[in-house]
C-alpha cells in the first residue's frame, strides 16, 4: 500500500505548529520580561526603603531605640511620643510616596503603625517578618484594591512594594524590623509599555528574518537604553531643582564618608565636611505668593547653588527647602567662607512673585567629620544643630558645630 501526504493537510498542520510556537514564545518571552522589570521594580523600592529606614534610624533614633537593662539596645516607642514620630514620619516621607510603615520589636510586637489600630498586635507566623528578624532584607509586589496612606488619604488599585528592613543594634544585633509600603503604581504603565514593545519587536523578528530582526534588535536596545537612562535620571535627579535627589545626596555623602575614613591617619590633608542649608521663612512664600512661586524660588536657589560650588562638592535637595552641601577636602575655614559666599549670593537673588520682586535668606549649619566617628549620622547631626543655632539666633547666617 502507498502512503500519500497531502500537501494542504501537511501546510495547515505546519501552520498550526507555527502558529502554536510562535504564540508560546511571544507569552513566555512577556511573562520573563514582565518579570524583569517587576523585579527591577522591587529592587530599586527595596533600596530606597532600607535608605529610609537609615534615615529614620538617624533621625529618630531616640524615639526608637531604648537600652534594656543587660546594656543592650531595643526597639520600645512610648505611646506619648506616637504624635511626635507621626509628625517626623509625615514630614520626612512625604516625597517618597510611603502609604504606611511600621516598626516591629524583636518579639513581632507591632510597636508603631501609621494605622494606630495594630499597634500592640504580634505579628505571629509571619514567616516574610521571620525573615527580617533573622537580618535578611525581604521585599514583594502586591496590588490592593483600596489603602489608606500616612495621612488617611485612601487610595484605589496601586500597586505597593511591600518591604521589612531589619533593624540593628550599635552591636549588630537584629533588634527589630521596618515594614514600608512603597507606592510603584507609576511603573504599572511603564512595565506594560515594556512588555508591549518587547514582544512586538519579538514578533518582527520571527517574521521578518535576520536582517530586519537586526534592525528591530538594535532598535529596541535603544529604547532600553533610553528607559534605563530615564529612570536612573529619575532616581538620582531631583525633577524640581536639577540637584541630586536625597537618595543620591546621601550615597555621595556615604562614599566620601568611607573615603575619609581609608585616610583618617592624616585627617588634616583629607577634611570631609558638611553644611546643611534651610530657606528661612520658605512657609511664607508659599502662603502668601503660592507654590510656583516657591518653586521658582527653589529653582533660582538651586541654580545659585551650584554656580557657587565647586566641581569635587556636591549638593542635592536634602527635603523640601533645605539642602545638603558636601565638601570633601575642605577645611572647616574653607566650609565657613564657602557657605558665607553662597549665603550672601542667595540673598541677591530676585525672585519674580507676580510682578512683584523679593527676596530670600538662608540659615546653614556646618560640622566636620572626626577621626573617631563610625559613621556620618553625628556629622549630619551636628549640622543640623548648628542650623538650629543659625535659626534660632536671627537667621540669615552661618553657624560652625564643632563638638
């Protein structure tokens, strides 16, 4: 007996296979790409949430840490101080769009939330916490329907990476761990958009052959190249100022940290200091000419900043109206005639407010890093006490904290 193949059978089935593996390849290729930026996503949330939490740590570590009676530290927040660490949190964490924190004690123990209802509840059988009290970083994507934010403000469909940051004692000891909702609902469409295109492109490969796959290939290399760049833009370039954002600001200031301490056997050839600066009376330009004038403000402020630096210094927006200016191998005289400088030409600055012109001032702090100090919390520290000293004596001023 002859076998015959017809040929349109053989033709459909092929067509049908084709059909079948292209279709396979362009949802297994979106489903990894998908992942990729996810995972790009939560990375980046998690880095930014451990910063924020050294950054509360600094600021707010009388609030939070408490030695027990071995000498050792813990994580205890006394209800009488809620209003306070609110007021802080608010403040602090308003540009970084966190909808909710909260502080765990080493027993699981919900010690602070900005949803007062869990305070005091343990957090039992939560293995992702478990992971935080073992020292382990431990972040995920989730998407809620409905979520309150610090302020009560409640939001709809966002997505939220979901991050616990362990907290370490002075000993390195897991003392207690951060839970910190960051908003990355802004991504939804980016990471859509990105799966679009990569498939698109995927598909012209498979159908146009090698030479336009080339083309196609090189093309969308680009656009990644672009959207990589455009984020890296966005996460170290404050989009208001031109100045490094306080993520970035606080990296610079960590490298020459480090970088004065591989050299701290001859402190006085390689200085490291800081120089807080604050807007004085900033509120009342907002209240009485609105906020784009204030944001002209900060523009012009930001401008003069940098015509007035050098190119090793470095300054970035440190929070809404005050900046953070690091000047590795400066004296603390150099540091005093460099804020001076940069204070007397901000208040040179005219600043349109709706045809009327005015005028601004600024208050700075300056402290020097010590040969002895571990890390740059109590130079950041000094400063700010030395801006509260500027402030607190007239404004309009530059005050050095040297002990």
């Amino acid at each position: 007996m002859t076998l015959t193949v017809n040929p349109k059978h053989f033709l459909k089935r092929l067509l049908r296979l084709s059909i079948i593996a292209v279709i396979l390849t362009l949802c297994g290729s979106a489903l990894g790409v998908h992942w990729v930026y996810q995972r790009y996503v939560i990375s980046n949330a998690e880095l930014e949430a451990i910063s924020i939490s050294e950054s509360i740590l600094a600021l707010e570590s009388d609030l939070i840490l408490h030695n027990d009676d071995q000498g050792g530290q813990v994580v205890d927040i006394d209800a009488s101080e809620f209003a306070e660490l609110d007021a802080t949190l608010a403040n602090f964490l308003i540009l970084f769009e966190i909808h909710k924190i909260k502080i765990f004690s080493k027993g699981e123990t919900i010690q602070y939330s900005t949803d007062k209802s869990l305070i005091g509840l343990v957090d039992k059988g939560n293995v992702r916490l478990e992971n935080a009290l073992r020292g382990e970083n431990d972040s995920k994507l989730q998407s809620k329907d409905k979520i309150a934010d610090m302020v009560a403000i409640e939001h709809f469909d966002v997505d939220v990476v979901e991050s616990y940051i362990p907290i370490f004692s002075n000993t390195n000891e897991v003392i207690g761990s951060f839970e910190i909702y960051k908003d990355v609902t802004r991504f939804r469409e980016d990471i859509r958009l990105g799966v679009t295109l990569t498939v698109a492109i995927l598909a012209g490969i498979i159908l146009f052959a090698f030479i336009i796959s080339y083309f196609l290939i090189k093309q969308s290399a680009l656009r990644l190249h672009l959207a990589q760049h455009k984020l890296h833009h966005m996460a170290t370039v404050d989009s208001l100022t031109g100045l490094y954002a306080r993520n970035e600001i606080i990296g610079i200031m960590k490298a020459e940290f480090a970088r004065y301490k591989q050299s701290v056997s001859t402190p006085a050839e390689f200085p490291l200091c800081l120089v807080v600066i604050d807007i004085d009376h900033f509120k009342s330009i907002n209240d009485n000419y609105g906020h784009p004038v204030g944001d002209k403000a900060l523009k012009a402020i930001s401008k003069c900043l940098k015509s007035q630096i050098r190119q090793k210094n470095a300054v970035g927006r440190f929070g809404g109206e005050e900046f953070l200016l690091v000047l590795p191998d400066e004296t603390i005289e150099a540091s005093l005639q460099a804020a001076e400088r940069i204070r007397q030409a901000i208040q040179e600055i005219n600043i349109d407010a709706n045809g009327k012109v005015i005028h601004v001032t600024a208050s700075m702090g300056i402290s020097a890093v010590k040969p002895d100090e571990d890390d740059y919390h109590n130079t950041v520290k000094r400063a700010d006490e030395a801006l509260y000293l500027a402030k607190n004596s007239g404004r309009n001023r530059v005050v050095v904290k040297e002990d």
